[in-house]
C-alpha cells in the first residue's frame, strides 16, 4: 500500500499544475510542446510520437530519484512479476508474493504527449538488475535495527544458539523453563539470568533479494557482527597459549573461547600450531545481558605490622612475636555481563572462614624503615592474572587487573624503599621498591607517577599509584615483575597464584 501513496500525491499535484497551466499550453505550439518534452532525462530515451490536445494520464516509472521511462501499458509490471515469481523466486519463497525493488516505484502524472514504446526495454532492465523485492519477515529492533528471513522457526533457532554463546546450555534451559536455579555450594560460578535488552517487532514486508537471510549461518553472523564489522584472524604461532593469543590481540582468554567456541573449549587447551582463530569480538546490533553468581575464596589481610618498643633489644634489633597470617573469605558476587564483557560485579553476601592474625613485632626504639618482611601481598584487591609469568615470549613477569575496580590503587606489595618512579615507552609510569632483605618489586602502567618519590620508605599494603594503561598496553592492569637477590623469579612464588 505504501508503494501507491506517492502515485495518489502525484496525480494530486499534476491535476494542480495542469489547471494552471492548461491556458498558457494552449497558447503553445507543437514544436514548444516538443521541445519541452525531451527535457525529461529519462534512462530509456523516448520519443513524442502524439502531442494531445488535453493532457492525459500516462505511468513514469523510477528507480529512486531515477526516472526509467514512461510505461504505454502499465499492467505489463503485473505480469513480468508473476513470471519472474515462477522462474526465479517460486523455489526459494513458496506461497510468498513478490512486488518491484524497494527504490522502485511507478508515478500517474498528466501529460500532452504520447510517447513511443520501451516497455520491453524496461522490462529488460528490472531484470538484469533484479529490481524486485519478495514479502518476507521484517523484524525490528527497538534500537533502529531492522533485518529480513524467509523463515520465523529459524531466527529463533538461530537466535538462541547465538544466546549459547553466552550462558551454558542447561542454564539457559533452567532459566526458559522457569526452573529453579541451583544455589552455589562450592567455589565457581553459575548463571543466573539472561536478558536480550532490545525488544522486537515482527511484520511482513517487501526486501529485495540480497537482503534477506536465507538460513541460521546468516542470521547468526548478523546477531555477531551487524554490519560490514570487517573479521580479523589470527594464525596460531608455536608455542601460543589461549591465554597468549588474548592478550596479544586485546581479548581475555574467555572472549577468545566464546567467540571460537567451535575450535576452543578451555584455557588449558594445547593450540595447534597453523590453527586459524576469529579475534573479531561481537559487534552485535543487540545486547545479550548474563547474570551469573560467582562464589570465591578471597585473602583477608591482617591489620598493618603492629610495633611494640622493647627495652632489651638493642636499638635497630628487631624480633617478630606474632608472625602475620593471611585469613580468608568466601564472597558471592553479582556479576553482570553485557555480550560476554564484564560489566559489575556486586557483593551479594560474604563471610569470614579464617580470622587474619596481625604481626606484631618488638623493637629496640622503632621499627628499622624500609626493610622488607618477606611476606609478600598481592599488589592489586581482587586480582585477576591477565597474562601470566611466560604468557608469551619475553613476558617475565605478571599481568594483574582489578576484577571489579578496573582504575583502583595499587599497594606495595611489601616494606621497602621507593628506589626509581619513571616513565618508559613501554612500561608507562612505574615505580620500584628496593624491600632490603635481597627482594625489588616493579609495579608498571600506572595511570600517572607513583604517588611516593625516590627514598622514601613505604608500609606493605600502603597504596602507591593507581592502575592505568600507559606505554604498551591492551587494557588497565598493573605489570608486577619480582627480582631475588638481583634475578628476576616468577612472582608466584612469592605471592602464591
């Protein structure tokens, strides 16, 4: 119907044009008449073969802001489409009804002239260039995204295998069918909920051919990556790991593993060398919201080294009474994932499994500043190990992020003396602490200088910087490296990964 509203606003227009003008054509000539008439500009070029003495109705015919040419008998459109129905369309869109291309539209005007017949040239022309459009499914997103199918069961099949991307099979199974959702006992996560924040409308409309989906491969990759999202791959080298290829391309290994889903299943998974992997992440015109429970162990650090004076040590002596243990914590969390992204995570309850013990150590007058403990803590609250000691070649060292505060402080990871804050190009800004007992720790990619200058003496746990992402870096973290009597060691060792 919407085709033939600008056909009713034309004849309107050119009834009130002829009305005025119908005085001053009658005051033309023939050949004013004619001359006037290959003004028109047409892709088809015809000729006046009748000049009427009142104008009669003829049927331009458009592409766009094109004019084709002028039809001498309109109900050939009519029929080149029930034959270009049987022969083309009639296999791959049963019952379905076909009309001309979306820019394609035909025009009633008034006119004086009769021109000669192209129709079979016009005809010609909508075929080699398949200007026809064939009724489908229009769906539409709330967001302004809009896409055509053949077939309504296979977007939703399509449509939920594109959600498995996301959330586990059976948790999306519990959650469509409304079953309870299991409470977490054990150390792990489980989903929770998912949620397509766009809603959808579904209409019948006309799209031309190239433009609808014809199967689930089709719909899935336009949920994926909408359009013209350009794909990049990656060739897996010797020795790459999951947790490698991510970080070298800018994605957490989880990411890497739901976007390759077909080829990738753990972290731990051994990567044939020559192996391609998609490292495009989703760009999809919707937005998959996950809610999952996440049940952790976290460290409860004890309150800071507590000195007592002591007469009988000799001054600069010290003696550790209580030596300083790590309690723990378990800790459920809310997460929120938006297309697999962490987006929040919320505490949802926590609670003390082991009480920390505080240090306390005596002293002859105070406590020797800048001498290290040898206890380390980690130099980030809720760490995630991005890329781990040999994550990739020449990688000594870890990659810790903030799980839930991606900008947060970062401590010193023990005493110790602040013996170099500068910057490189490939560290950013960064700081090192010299801990006096055969230790150095280096913190890199602070968001700006370390808040302590050269030779001032730090506590452990004491925030020295924030996280950032200066220098050479895909995402804020902190590039934590440890150094034992002048070599660099795996800072696991000391910190317990």
């Amino acid at each position: 119907m919407k085709k033939f509203i600008p056909i009713v606003l034309a004849v309107m227009v050119s009834l009130i044009i002829t009305l005025i003008t119908s005085e001053a054509n009658q005051n033309q000539n023939p050949q004013q008449i004619s001359n006037q008439a290959e003004l028109d500009g047409a892709v088809f070029k015809q000729e006046v073969v009748n000049v009427f003495n009142q104008p009669q109705m003829i049927t331009k015919i458009y592409e766009g802001s094109r004019l084709l040419g002028v039809l001498t008998d309109e109900q050939i459109v009519d029929s080149v489409l029930v034959q270009t129905y049987n022969d083309q369309y009639v296999e791959d869109f049963p019952g379905s009804k076909i009309g001309l291309g979306e820019d394609v539209y035909l025009s009633v005007e008034l006119s004086y002239f009769e021109y000669n017949n192209v129709d079979d040239l016009i005809v010609e022309y909508l075929q080699t260039n398949d200007l026809f459009s064939v009724e489908v499914y229009k769906i539409e997103f709330s967001n302004g995204a809009v896409i055509y199918v053949k077939d309504l069961a296979e977007f939703e099949t399509a449509k939920e295998l594109y959600l498995l991307n996301f959330i586990s099979k059976s948790a999306y199974d519990d959650i469509k069918n409304k079953r309870e959702i299991p409470k977490l006992t054990t150390y792990g996560s489980i989903d929770t909920g998912i949620n397509v924040l766009e809603s959808t409308s579904i209409t019948k409309g006309l799209a031309s051919r190239n433009k609808i989906l014809k199967n689930q491969n089709e719909i899935i990759y336009f949920l994926s990556y909408g359009y013209d999202t350009e794909i990049k791959t990656y060739t897996v080298a010797p020795f790459d790991t999951v947790e490698g290829v991510g970080y070298k391309t800018g994605l957490s290994a989880q990411q890497l593993i739901t976007i390759n889903n077909q080829k990738l299943k753990t972290t731990d998974q051994v990567l044939e060398p020559g192996l391609q992997l998609n490292v495009t992440y989703f760009n999809s015109p919707i937005s998959v919201v996950v809610t999952r429970d996440r049940l952790t162990k976290e460290i409860v650090y004890p309150s800071n080294t507590k000195y007592v004076a002591d007469p009988s040590i000799r001054e600069g002596i010290s003696r550790v009474i209580t030596r300083e243990v790590d309690g723990s914590k378990n800790v459920l969390y809310k997460e929120t994932y938006v297309n697999g992204v962490l987006i929040k995570g919320e505490v949802i309850s926590e609670s003390i499994t082991k009480q920390p013990i505080q240090e306390v150590v005596a002293f002859g007058t105070k406590v020797i500043p800048g001498i290290g403990s040898g206890k380390f803590r980690w130099p980030i609250n809720n760490p995630s190990v991005s890329c781990g000691w040999f994550c990739y070649s020449g990688h000594r060292a870890i990659d810790i992020q903030n799980r839930y505060d991606r900008y947060g402080s970062i401590y010193a990871a023990d005493r110790g003396v602040v013996t170099k804050r500068a910057y490189s190009s490939i560290g950013g800004y960064y700081l090192i602490i010299d801990h006096n007992n055969g230790y150095r720790t280096y913190y890199g990619h602070m968001a700006s200088p370390g808040y302590f200058p050269e030779g001032v003496a730090v506590e452990k746990g004491e925030a020295i910087g924030r996280i950032g992402m200066t220098g050479r870096t895909t995402g804020p973290h902190t590039h934590f490296q440890v150094w034992q009597n002048g070599t660099l060691i795996n800072p696991c060792r000391v910190l317990g990964c």
